[in-house]
C-alpha cells in the first residue's frame, strides 16, 4: 500500500536531507512514528545512528518494522515501542488506515472520524487501544538514553510529544526532524519551539520563490515543504 503513493527518497528527498544534516555518528536516534522502518534502517545504515528508539503504536505496522529491522540485522541497535507519544499518559483509540497508506491517528487528533483511506470508500473507523506516554517519562525509564537526534511524523500529534518532551528537549537538546501536519499543528509547532526557544528553519514562499531560513511563529501559512528542522545548535 505504501509504494502504491509514495515514491521513496524522492518524496522524502528533503527530510532524508535533513537526516544528513542533524544524525552525528554514533548518535542515539528517537524515530517517533517509526511506521514500517524505512527512516529507521537509513538512519542507522546510511547515517550511522548507534541505537534507535523506534515508537510506532499502530499494531500491523509494528510486524512490518520488526521485519525490516531483522532484514536490515538491527536487531542488537534497534528497540521498538508500541507506545504513542503525547501531552500525558493514558489510553487512546487510534484511528487505523488500511486501505491507503498503512498510517494511523489517535482519536484526540481525529475528532473520532474514519481515517482518510477508510473515509474514501465509505467505511466506518477501524481502532485500535493504544498506550500514551510522554516522552519525558519514557526517557527517564530505567536505562533508557537520551536523545541526540529525533524524527516527529506522528500524523497531527506532534505538539503534544513537544509539550510532553520539553524537560527532556531542554536537558539533552536533540537535533529534531518534524513533519507537520495541517496549519494549525504548523502554528502549534512552532509556538512550542518558540517556548523551548529552540531555532527552527524551513522552507516558506515568498514573492512567489522558494527560501530555506529560520522560521517564525507567522511562518506557518506559508511553508512550502511540511518538514522543518530544529536545533539549538544552527
């Protein structure tokens, strides 16, 4: 289903780029939203990640990327996490995407409504129960690492992992990768930046041209590419 919309490392090209750019050798990697692992093994094979942390929640996904992480002999660097992070922990139903791109959004973010695949044929929601955590408490769990790097596509939920990640964001400052998923996540995104006073860049139009710079909150409505870059270190 994946290969049947995406076109890989062409559609990614940028977000791969910033992968060049923020994983340091030997870095440890948080992949929020791991889906089926295609970042994950890129980040360790081609970037030299030295452990990943891999969150993906949605069940039939998590089959695939333990898959890919025993093809790709990862499975000494690599631990995978059924959780969803978020702003506190608890239980959640997550809205299932079978027909279309195997993608997954927790109701809080969805208002309850079908997934856009399942919504396209005139289906009802498929769920599934999955566990919240912050990623503040996971990275205080015992013998956890902190992060150097970490990439965010959790399909809307990314300023609740921020809000539930800012000790952590403070503490170790990690080199972040964020998808952005509607204006409204792009605004709340980077206000949560602008709290962590963490710079953020990214790609916006202007005067009808393309510019990759540093980004402010106003930026929102106008980014031209919905991955941006963050990190204390610019």
């Amino acid at each position: 289903r994946y290969l049947l919309w995406e076109h890989p490392l062409i559609h990614d090209a940028f977000m791969v780029s910033l992968f060049a750019r923020l994983i340091r050798k030997d870095d440890v990697v948080y992949d929020i939203g791991a889906n089926i692992g295609l970042y994950t093994r890129l980040m360790r094979q081609w970037f030299g990640a030295s452990y990943i942390y891999a969150f993906e929640p949605m069940a039939e996904n998590r089959e695939l990327l333990e898959e890919n992480i025993r093809l790709g002999n990862m499975g000494g660097v690599c631990e995978i996490s059924p959780l969803a992070l978020s702003d506190a922990p608890g239980k959640e139903e997550l809205q299932i995407d079978d027909m279309n791109s195997g993608s997954a959004v927790l109701n809080s973010i969805s208002g309850g409504e079908a997934s856009s695949g399942r919504a396209h044929f005139g289906l009802p929601p498929k769920t599934e129960t999955v566990e919240l955590e912050t990623l503040d408490a996971f990275a205080k769990r015992p013998g956890v690492r902190p992060p150097g790097m970490m990439k965010i596509d959790t399909e809307g939920a990314e300023v609740k992992i921020l809000i539930g990640g800012r000790e952590t964001i403070r503490a170790h400052k990690p080199r972040m990768a964020i998808a952005l998923h509607g204006k409204d996540k792009a605004r709340g995104t980077l206000e949560q930046l602008e709290i962590l006073e963490c710079p953020a860049y990214g790609v916006v139009r202007e005067e009808g041209v393309m510019k990759y710079r540093r980004l402010a909150v106003a930026d929102f409505d106008r980014l031209g590419n919905n991955n941006i870059l963050a990190a204390y270190d610019e």
